[in-house]
C-alpha cells in the first residue's frame, strides 16, 4: 500500500455540489487535504469522485465468492457493498455467513455484511439450516454485521410474529438498520411496517409504490439487477427524493458484474436528465451514511476511498482507490485471488427420468380421478414476480397416463428436486421461457437453492439435474448434441475460480440456452433462480409443491 501520493483532478464535491481542480494529498490510507487549485498540472480532464456502493447484494449470485466479487466489482469503480449473505445461510447456516465474512477480509474492498433475517424464508420449503432471534443475536453483536438484512417476512411483521419482532428489536438496540423486502404492499400495511422500525426497500416495482413508502419514511433503492430491473420504473423519483434513494444490484451474475456495476446506473440517470450531484449522493453517499459503513467520502480526514472517472457521462473508470492503494487501474484489477476452502451441503442422489413423470391422474375426494386442467406460471422478463395460468389437459402432450411439455404453446415442464435428502420430486409447467429443445438446470435457486429445471422432455431434463448433482451444485445446460456445466462447488451457489474465468464460462453458457435451445429470455438462469422464490408472489415451485404466493398457501 502506498504510503503517501498527491493526486490532481477535478473534485466532484457532492458537499458543495460543485466541480473544482484540486490537488488531494494521502497519507497512511488517509485524505490528509484536498487544496482548491487554478489550474492542473496536466492537460488531461478527469474527475475525481467518492467511491461506489451498492446498497444492497447478494454476492452469491455473482457465483464468486467475496474476494473474486471484490476483483470484479473495483474495475468498474466500486469501493465497497452491503451484502445480505442470506443465500449461503440458507444452505450452510451460521457456518456460512462467517465464510463469507472471513474470504472478505482477505481482499482490499469494503464488503459490509448483514445478519439474515429469515433463514429458512419460508416453512414451504426445505432449506440447510435456520437461523433463530438467540442466534441473529450474536451476529449483529459482531463489529462486521452492519444491519439486519431485508426482512422478508412482512405478514410475520404485520401479525406481530414473536421470533420475528424479536430480530427487529435486536437490531434497533444495537442501533443497527433493518432493510426490508415488500413487494407491492401499499397503505396501511405499508405504514405499519414501515412503522416497525424497517428503513429500506429494494422491491418496489412501481413509482406508486415507491412513492407510498416514501411517504412512511422509507429509503427506496433502485435496483437493477441480471434479472430483476426496476431502474426506469424508479429513475424519474430521484428529481425530489434523491436524499432518500440509493442505487443496488441486489442479484448480479458474473458476466454483466464483468462488464459494470453501479457506474452503468450513473450513466443511465445522467442520461435521464438527473443532476449530477443528485445521482452521487444515491450512489456514493447515502449508502454509506444510512448503514454507518466505514468508507471515505472524499473529506478531509477520511478514509482515502475515492475513484478517478474519465469523464461525467460514460463513468468509464480510470482509477479506484481504496485506503489509498491503487486497486484497480484502466480496466485491470490489481486485487490478487485468494486460496478458497469450499463448505457445501449437498445429500441427494441422482435422479431417474420416471421421478420425474407428470401423472395424468390425482387423488379425488375417494378415488383416482384424470386432471382436467393445469397450474401454469408464467415468468416475466425483468421481474421476479409471476402470472398465475390455468390450460386445460388438452394443450399438453398426454402419453401413457403422464403430461408432457408442449413446445408450440410454450409450455414446459418445471421441476424442484431436494438437494439436502433425498425426496420426492416436486413438478408443474411454466411458461415464457421459450425453449424449443433440450433442459437447464441450477442450484442457484432462491431462497433455499434446491435444484430447479425447465426443459422440453424428461431425458434432457433428467441429464441436466444430474449434472448439476455430480458437481454438487452449479449451473448446466443440455441439448440434442451438446451439454455444458459450470460446476459451484462452495455451498452449490459459488465458484472459487478467478472470476474472469467464471464469467466467460457463464457466458458459454448462457449463449448456449440463447442459441441453441432458443430461449427468448434476456438472462435465463437468472429467472430460473428466481422461481422458486416464494416470498414473490404470485405462482411460485418448491421442493414441496406449487405455491400461491397470495394465500402464502400450497395449490
């Protein structure tokens, strides 16, 4: 680490709001002085600017771990995250959550955990591991636990659930903020969540919503994510409550974290029209001051965390700077990868194709009676909410007593297999993901990261599972004349490879589905992953059956 430097610029001071060429001197991973001067030295215009933050991620969705995340993310600018590590909880508990919190360590980058809130989410699945008020407790009693992270469970805050109101209440006495997560509550349930001491909300998917929390006091973060992409929907809010937003990526898998993070949302609000000074303070501000993060804000007397950006339009990054060393120059990461022991928690065996087998037939009142109609969800691009569909029986493929998906229609088989026990194989249909051959399968499955698969017939999808298995956990793709894996071997949800490597694999086979199986999804895994979240309503698959996300009940 250097020890001390002078560096020339223009000052983006967000404090000021305004732009001026200084020389800012560092000593000791400090800002020792910024000094207002007439001109630079160099003919050369960049600017200087507090580093970014992304308000609210799960790392694990990068399929890196930490330090490989960290390589990644100062390229484009990033200094430092707020990491819920709700999804490698889920899957090795306690264990887990401290993985990532040590491989963090081991890198220059600010990474800033939480405590997960609801592990598991939910009682309709099966997860690894639980995580209870004594033992959400302990962690935010550590240093390195910033905030309880997004409380899912809004009808246990509404109903005034006992475990739940205890987690909340831990937090607000060790003054630590508690995020939420409330898709499309409004009015009074809004206002009485809100009311229960939660700051936060990455879920609004409407300026209306948006607005109706705001309203209450809430923090709205914008996010856009590889799936999930609520930025223009949001955007147009920061004009007035700049204040009171903050921007986050909250699910970002390798190859779009390759190519940017938060500086591409700068760009996209600069070309809305959002002042300059009003995006910095979401991107770089306000993350650190609501979650008390101990990063630099480009004053004197502050950590030296600070980026060098060519020009205010594009963000394209020249320098990041962290406790004044110089970690990522032009596009190269000088942040170094780190030996990696995986934890996991992967049980189950390999599946057969009859496991998977759809029956025509299901239990009446007394006796066996023929399906007339089906449950069918419907994914939508850029969201992790879901349609609910009924067909009836004769738009699938029906032979030998089993329904099969049906390709001109679109609608494909989607299963949920167990990756903690072996039991039995949950099944329903999907649609909108528009694949004419072949199967896809991950153990990136939100949030207790089973396996889940759409495919067109049960052998691709039988073979797809099960090479997600013999890796114990990953990504994989299979067609007529083609299959391909990204194995995750750290909890099925990471890879410990650089992670340059990971996403040009991701990439191989992402294209794949695209191209050969023809999905018509912009990021197909990323969906995937997304629909056996139940906690998003409306229609959703879990290893134990299909799931009304309105009732909070089984179909």
């Amino acid at each position: 680490m250097a020890t001390s430097f002078k560096i020339e610029g223009n000052l983006v001071d967000v404090w000021k709001k305004e732009i001026y060429p200084v020389e800012i001197s560092v000593e000791n991973g400090k800002i020792k002085s910024i000094t207002p001067i007439q001109h630079l030295t160099s003919n050369i215009q960049h600017y200087i600017l507090p580093g970014f933050v992304d308000s609210h991620v799960h790392v694990e969705s990068s399929m890196l771990v930490p330090s490989e995340f960290a390589r990644l993310a100062v390229v484009h600018g990033s200094v430092g995250s707020v990491n819920d590590p709700h999804e490698i909880a889920n899957v090795c508990g306690l264990e887990g959550v401290e993985f990532m919190i040590e491989n963090g360590k081991k890198v220059n980058f600010k990474f800033n955990f939480g405590a997960p809130s609801c592990v598991p989410a939910t009682i309709f699945e099966t997860a690894g591991a639980a995580l209870n008020s004594d033992v959400v407790k302990k962690l935010l009693e550590k240093d390195e636990i910033k905030y309880l992270s997004e409380m899912m469970n809004f009808p246990g805050v509404l109903f005034k659930d006992d475990e739940v109101m205890k987690k909340i209440k831990y937090a607000h006495q060790l003054n630590k903020p508690v995020d939420g997560h409330a898709p499309g509550l409004r009015g009074d349930d809004a206002k009485k969540y809100i009311e229960a001491g939660i700051s936060t909300d990455h879920e609004c998917f409407t300026e209306a919503e948006a607005l109706d929390k705001l309203k209450y006091g809430m923090k709205i973060l914008i996010r856009e994510g590889s799936a999930a992409k609520n930025f223009d929907a949001l955007i147009d809010l920061m004009h007035e409550h700049y204040e009171n937003m903050m921007f986050c990526s909250d699910d970002k898998h390798p190859d779009s974290l390759a190519v940017g993070h938060i500086n591409e949302l700068c760009a996209r609000a600069i070309a809305k029209g959002i002042d300059i000074f009003k995006i910095l303070q979401a991107a770089c501000i306000n993350p650190v001051l609501h979650y008390k993060l101990d990063i630099g804000l480009l004053r004197e007397g502050d950590d030296a965390d600070f980026i060098v950006a060519e020009d205010l339009i594009n963000f394209k990054i020249k320098q990041t700077y962290i406790n004044g060393e110089l970690v990522a120059e032009n596009g190269k990461s000088f942040i170094e990868s780190v030996p990696v022991t995986a934890i996991n928690n992967f049980h189950c065996d390999e599946i057969t194709k009859e496991q998977i087998q759809f029956s025509l037939q299901r239990w009446g009142h007394h006796e066996q009676e023929n399906i007339e109609q089906v449950h069918v969800i419907e994914a939508l691009e850029g969201q992790l909410i879901t349609n609910k569909l009924i067909y009836p029986i004769t738009d699938f493929n029906v032979e030998d007593g089993c329904i099969f998906s049906n390709t001109e229609k679109d609608l494909l088989k989607m299963v949920v297999v167990n990756r903690y026990f072996n039991a039995p194989i949950a099944k329903t249909f999907i649609k909108k993901f528009g694949l004419q051959q072949g199967a896809i399968a991950s153990s990136v499955a939100h949030d207790s990261h089973n396996i889940v698969a759409v495919g067109v017939d049960d052998l691709s999808l039988t073979r797809a599972i099960n090479l997600v298995i013999q890796q114990k956990g990953g990504v994989s793709a299979v067609s007529i004349n083609n299959e391909k894996v990204l194995g995750l071997p750290v909890a099925g949800l990471m890879s410990a490879d650089d992670g340059y490597k990971v996403a040009a694999a991701y990439t191989a086979i992402d294209n794949m589905v695209k191209q050969e199986l023809k999905s018509t999804l912009a990021a197909p895994f990323m969906t995937l992953s997304f629909m056996a979240l139940l906690v998003i309503p409306h229609l959703k698959l879990s290893d134990m059956g299909l799931f009304d996300g309105d009732s909070f009940s089984f179909v």
